[in-house]
C-alpha cells in the first residue's frame, strides 16, 4: 500500500472515530426512552452498554487510524483496533441508532473488511504502518549503530 492512501486511510479512520461523539452521546440520552416494556428497568445496564460501546469505537477507529500513520504505541496492534473500533460503532449505531445511522454502518462495515482483506494473507508488510516504518527505516541508514542510532564507541 503506498504512502498517500495509507495516510488517505488513516484519516478517515480518525474522523470516523472523531465523529462518534454525537451519536454516543445522544444514546445515552435516549436511554430513558428505549424500547421496553418499563422505560425505567435496565437503565443503568443499558447506560453502561452505550457507554462501553461508545468508548471502543471512538477509541479503536481513532488507535487504528494512528496506528496506520505509524504512531508507536499502537502501529503494531492497529488492526485489531480497527476491528474493535468498526464492530463497537456498528453495535452502537443499530442498538441506539441515530437518524443518520445508515452511513456510519457503512463506513464501519468498510473498515473491517478493510482489516480483513489485509491481515487474510498473514503478511504484516501488508499493513501501511509498516511501510511507513520501511520507508523510515531506509532513509536512516548510517554507518552508525542502526538499533540504537547512536554513534560507534572508539576504542571498545
């Protein structure tokens, strides 16, 4: 995967992550009113369901994305991030959808097949936080100890 469209993907990834602000919180809003029986009865569960829905999928699409960028923490375990990310968002967007559900169903359906079109060959250079750790990597090359980037001892 090139530079751009894994910097192309990164990006949408965030943005997605960024835009579950909204319908998280107008979830837990809506709690009150869900569909039961008693409107009261599992409020506290149904809270804490859209609560911990809402956490995972803005944070994993978010991981995920930087992930892709070749951020550290999270360049290595970025797909299991987005994977996280896009099923929590599209629990999140059919147990309290929104008026606007449909697309962000999509985009999350895009991303885990994204993330299982990538990781189906087992292949980790097929993931574009490694092309980007590739790219770097190349570009430092010195005569200089590699792993540490410091310069040789004299004498030693």
């Amino acid at each position: 995967m090139s530079r751009g469209v894994g910097l192309l993907v990164g990006a949408a990834l965030v943005l997605h992550g960024l835009a579950h602000a909204l319908p998280g919180m107008r979830a837990l809003d809506r709690v009150a009113g869900w569909p039961v029986a008693d409107p009261e009865t599992g409020s506290v569960v149904l809270v804490a369901l859209g609560t911990v829905l809402w956490s995972a999928a803005t944070v994993g699409l978010i991981g995920a994305g930087f992930g892709i960028w070749g951020v550290r923490p999270s360049e290595r375990g970025w797909p299991l991030a987005a994977a996280v990310g896009a099923g929590s968002s599209i629990l999140l967007l059919t147990l309290f959808p929104p008026e606007y559900a449909l697309p962000g169903v999509v985009l999350s359906a895009a991303a885990l097949l994204f993330v299982w079109k990538r990781g189906r060959g087992g292949h980790r250079e097929s993931f574009p936080g490694d092309s980007f750790r590739n790219d770097d990597a190349k570009r430092r090359r010195t005569p200089w100890d590699v792993s540490t980037g410091a310069p040789p001892l004299i004498g030693c």
